[in-house]
C-alpha cells in the first residue's frame, strides 16, 4: 500500500467490491475485511439494468460482463391465473434506448468479475477470513483492529459497511434504523438446463403475477441454466440467505396455478429461502468518518430488481464524494449520503408498490392486467425511464 489516505470495506460482496474498486480509482488505498474465508457469493441470479451497468462499465468490467451474462430479448408478464400472457417488455431494445442493456447473469459470476479486478488492483488489500474486532476514533482516523489470519491494525481516513442487511457496521451509526420484517418470503433454485421444462424460453424472462404470490425466472450461466424465484406471502423471520425449503410448502402454495408454473416448480432438486427484509432509507447512513453502504443502509424488496444496482450506484457517487473532499471525510461521505438519499427512497418506496401491484387478487388484479395488456411496455417504460437513464455523474433521480 502506498502514501495515500486508506479506507475499509467491510463486506466483499457486490456492493463491497464495486465501492472498493471506485473508492481506489478516486485516490485511496483499499482494505476490504470478509468475514467468510472464501468468497462465494449467495444467490443465484441478479439483474443488471442499464443503470447498474453503466457503473460497471466506467471500472473497466463491461467485456467480463457481457461474456458472462445474457441480454433477454424480453420479459414476458403472464397471468397466474389464467395462464395467458398479460403484456411482453422488450428489454432487448434497452441498449438502443438507454446506452445500455438489460442483463441477467448469476450472482457468483459476477462477483468473481469484480473480485478478479481487486486482486488485479496493487492498491486493493482483500483480507478473507477477517471481521472487525473494535473501532478506536482519533484524530480524524478510524483505528480498526481486525480479527483474523492476518489480525493488525488498519488506520483508516473512512470505513464503509457494506456487510449486508444483517450490518454490524450498522451499530456505528446513531439513528441507524435497524432490519424490518416485510411479510414475505422469498424461495430460489437452479434448474439444469436439461431439466428445464418445455415451454419455458431461453432467451427471455418470465414474470407470473398472482394472488399474494409472484414467480420470476430467467436464463443464467451462459444458458446453461435457469433462475427461478418465488415470492410469497408469509409470516417468517428467520435470519440468513439459504434455509432448507420444503418443496411440499411451495408447491402447495401455487397449486392453484397454471401447469406450466407446476411443472417449474417440480423441475428444481432442491429449494432454500430467506425472509424478504427491509431497512429505512430515512435512517442516518453516515457518523463521522464511518458510512453504510447498499443493503446495510437500504435493503429493499426485489420487486424492481434493483437491490444490487442501488448498491452500485451507492459505490459511485461515494467515490465521487471522495475525490471532492479527500482532506475532509466526514464531509465527504455527508455530502454522500445526501446525494444519495433522495434517489434510494424514490427506488425503495416504487419498489413496495410495485410489490403490492404484483400480488393484487380479484377485481384489482383484472384491471391491474386489462392496463397491462392495452398500455405495457409504453407505461410500464414511463414509470421506470428515471431509474434506468441515470449516470454516474447524475446525482439526482
């Protein structure tokens, strides 16, 4: 590590490693702390929209991307009651209309992406199997004492919690709101290919709207595979990313359904789930010289698939903050936060009514896809143009 001002990251999952990777190009050097030993990212796959991109594409990543990722030609909204399709999105025309495509792509590879870039990077320090013991403020500077192989003392001008919903980081922070419930569930898995049922596309998303009930799945893993995500209505809070889910329990909760969404949700060998849990943006993110970052400062429900894209967004404009107001942290990440805040809570809050409209039943749910059907893609374009036209350089929304 060179003369320059040092910053940790703790937490090396996209978010982490985005920020890491944009903090260092703003002038700092980089320490990221994880706690697991090996990277192995949670999940299957994630949705990268135009915005997301864009980031990824100013840190030099858009040729792994695409080699690793696939462009849908578009997102087919079908009735899970009636079977039929409601309306089809062309997201395969977001390249020309946004400068950038719409991508799925699993969560591993693309964290193998960015984590690839970081060992590349001589001033990003990745430190596996490490946590955060105490944080001592001095002077200006963090001093952080890390547990772990390499257990030492880092001096840091800022620290950035970018460890997830669960954030220890979180604790810093006063007025930090901490995770909430939101009543749902979501369940995940892969299907092999091989295994995949006739009727369902290779190149295109499929999204089945329901009663308290949606299914999402979409080609990952160069084709190979493909991601199928549940979402359900349901009282159950437990911590953590993959407990065992009970087929018997999914299954019967889509009985009703159309066969096509039966036979997908047969396909799969095994299923984990997690509580769907939110986090205020409204909260303070930022103390001193320490700040939050995605999930840690603004988990959100997935309904506009753009959970990891507020966290690269998030990576941004920190460094952005940053190069501003290298001498003056503190001020730096407030002027972060700020820029950020208005935006997230914009994306947070279209997100849960998004979510609401999904799982609509009855007389709601008719008119919700009679608009759907005679407006699609032109008002469902209207509604999110400002989500998926911003830049780096665009603060605002």
């Amino acid at each position: 590590m060179g003369e320059r001002p040092t910053v940790l990251v703790i937490g090396a999952g996209i978010g982490g490693l985005t920020a890491a990777l944009a903090v260092a190009r703003a002038g700092f050097d980089i320490v990221i702390c994880e706690r697991a030993a090996e990277l192995s990212e949670l999940g299957a796959g994630i949705q990268v929209s135009p915005n997301a991109g864009r980031v990824l594409a100013e840190l030099g990543l858009d040729e792994a991307i695409e080699a690793a990722a696939i462009e849908p030609q578009a997102i087919d909204v079908m009735s899970g009651v009636s079977g039929s399709r409601i309306t089809s999105l062309p997201v395969g025309a977001f390249r020309s209309r946004y400068g950038f495509p719409y991508r799925v792509i699993h969560r591993a590879d693309l964290q193998s992406i960015l984590a690839a870039a970081v060992r590349k990077a001589s001033d990003i320090t990745l430190l596996l199997g490490t946590t955060v013991e105490a944080v001592l403020a001095r002077e200006g500077d963090s001093f952080v004492r890390l547990k772990g192989p390499r257990g030492e003392m880092v001096q840091a001008a800022a620290v950035i919690g970018a460890d997830g919903v669960w954030s220890s980081t979180r604790e810093q922070i006063p007025g930090a709101p901490g995770p909430a419930p939101t009543g749902r569930t979501a369940w995940r898995t892969v299907i092999p290919r091989d295994n995949v049922p006739d009727g369902v596309p290779a190149n295109r998303v499929g999204l089945w709207l329901g009663p308290h009930a949606h299914l999402v799945h979409y080609p990952i893993a160069g084709g190979a595979a493909v991601n199928v995500v549940a979402i359900v209505e349901e009282t159950w809070d437990k911590p953590g990313w993959n407990a065992r889910g009970d087929y018997r329990r999914i299954a019967e909760r889509f009985n009703h359904w159309p066969s096509e969404v039966k036979a997908i949700l047969a396909a799969p060998q095994g299923w984990q789930k997690w509580a769907l849990t939110a986090v205020d943006p409204a909260g303070s993110w930022v103390s001193g010289n320490t700040a939050l970052l995605g999930d840690a400062a603004h988990a959100m429900v997935p309904f506009l698939a753009q959970g990891a894209a507020m966290a690269i967004e998030d990576a941004a404009v920190l460094a952005d903050s940053l190069r501003a107001s290298p001498s003056d942290v503190p001020a730096a990440l407030a002027a972060y936060e700020a820029a950020r805040k208005p935006r997230v809570a914009k994306v947070w809050n279209a997100a849960k009514k998004t979510g609401e409209h999904y799982h609509m039943d009855g007389t709601l749910a008719r008119l919700r896809d009679v608009a759907l059907g005679l407006l699609g893609p032109r008002l469902v374009l209207a509604q999110n143009d400002w989500i998926y036209r911003w830049r780096p350089d665009d603060h605002g929304d």
